[in-house]
C-alpha cells in the first residue's frame, strides 16, 4: 500500500482511467487504512495483511477499489486471509470480481481446494453469472506453455508465454 502514496502524476493519471483496480500484497495491516485522497472517488473494501511478528512488514494484504461513479452495487461474498470476492450488481448482469493472494510457503493444494469448493458455491448462490479473479499465485512456471491457443480465437490474447525462469513450482 505504500507504494501507492508514492507514484508520481503519470502513474496517478493511468491509475484514474480505471474503473476497477484489484491489487495483492498491500502490507496493509490496519482495519483502520485510508486511500491516497487521489482515490478518494473510488469505494474500497480490503482484507487485512498477516503481521505475524513485531518487526518488519506484513504479508498479503488484498484491495479492490471500485469507482464510485459506476452504476453498480458491490458486496463482499467471500474474504478469508488469501481472497477478497466481491458481487456486483448492475442494472441488467451480475459479475463477481476477486483478487488472490497465495503465499510461497502456503498448503498449495489445500488452498486451491478451498477455492474450487468456494466457486462452486458462487456458482450454486448466484447461478451461471460471470466469475473474474486474479492476482499474486506465486506459482513458478518455468518455461511452460500450458494455455491452448483455441481458448484465445477472436481475442487479442496468445497462449503462448516467455519466461527466463526455468524453475517450476506448481
């Protein structure tokens, strides 16, 4: 979170033109954190950072911020330590937005079953509505070039990925 009250206009300027911001690893710990008054037009809902010792930074931390001028209702559906979903209600859709955050030394495989049980349950509470998330997965990838370029027709996305990393870890 620090590092958004240091950006300079540039930064602040591409960061205005966006409706929807989703960030991970915001270190912040406090329930009681405000936004840089240049995004004082935007609704925030967060979930804590772990600061698990006296000194030095906490870890994760997770922020969506949402422009106040989009004609939409937002809620929290879901938030535990490692996501933050948010449903969002338009005059004709309904959306549901998410950020993860997933630590290096995390129970990888309990985590991601805990996810799929949670999409399971979107898909049970609010039907066949859209479902977006991202964020930090720490997941080493190596070299691999796992996405199908079929998914990608009719987009302006590839499939195919470089890396200099050659680990993998996931």
């Amino acid at each position: 979170m620090g590092a958004l009250y240091r950006v300079d206009s540039v930064e602040i300027q591409n960061l205005l033109n966006l409706d929807i911001i989703c960030l991970c690893e915001t270190w912040v710990h406090s329930d009681d954190f405000s936004v840089p008054s240049f995004l004082s037009d935007y609704n925030a809902y967060c979930v804590k950072a772990d600061k698990t010792f006296r000194r030095g930074r906490a870890s994760g931390g997770l922020l969506i911020l949402i422009k106040k001028a989009l004609k939409l209702q937002a809620k929290i559906i879901s938030t535990c330590n490692v996501w933050l979903f948010l449903l969002l209600e338009f005059a004709n859709d309904v959306l549901i937005l998410g950020t993860v955050y997933l630590k290096p030394d995390i129970a990888f495989d309990v985590i991601i079953q805990d996810l799929n049980r949670e999409l399971i349950d979107f898909r049970l509470n609010y039907g066949e509505c859209g479902i977006i998330f991202g964020g930090d997965f720490n997941s080493r990838l190596g070299e691999s070039n796992i996405l199908d370029n079929d998914i990608f027709e009719g987009t302006c996305f590839k499939g195919c990925r470089q890396s200099a990393d050659k680990e993998v870890n996931r």
